[in-house]
C-alpha cells in the first residue's frame, strides 16, 4: 500500500503544480529504489478483523498489521484508534 499512497502523493502535487511536475515524478522514482522491508497482512484475518469493527479492509490491513507485530497504531482517525484498541482488549485481554 506504501507505493501507492506516496505515488498518489506525488501525482497530486504534480498535478497541483505543474511547474514541479517533473521533481515530483524524480522523488516517486527515488522512493521507488528505496530498500524498504514490506511486510505481508492477513488478508482473511484483516477482513475478520474489519467486520468485527466495521471498517474498511483498508483500515483494518493497517490495524492487523500493527497487532500481529504487538505495534501501536498512530492514527488522526478516532474511529480507527478505537476499532484497535477494542480488538486489542479483546484478543490480548490488555
């Protein structure tokens, strides 16, 4: 999802200033030979965990990801904080 999420980001500012169009596809390209560690999410259990706590699968992969490593998640979204927490009580018994 990373690639994604940085490449929308650089298409946007791309679009919105066209006159640094062309650094912003450059950084896209430099992030892209970055070394970077991905890590696989569990699909079904991310889609059990989303309908546990109605959310998105996108949100839940996120969350998933966090609690089969014992991360925290750092999030501006409450509702996602919240989902977390209570799947987090309630598979850790914290």
């Amino acid at each position: 999802m990373l690639c994604y999420e940085i490449g929308n980001v650089a298409l946007t500012k791309a679009r919105r200033y066209p006159d640094i169009a062309d650094d912003c596809i450059e950084a896209y390209d430099i992030f892209l030979r970055l070394k970077i560690q991905f890590a696989k999410v569990g699909l079904r259990e991310a889609l059990a965990f989303a309908q546990r706590r109605n959310l998105t699968i996108y949100d839940a992969s996120y969350a998933w990801l966090a609690l089969s490593r014992g991360l925290d998640l750092i999030s501006l979204d409450r509702r996602l904080i919240a989902a977390f927490e209570a799947e987090k009580s309630a598979t850790h018994g914290r």
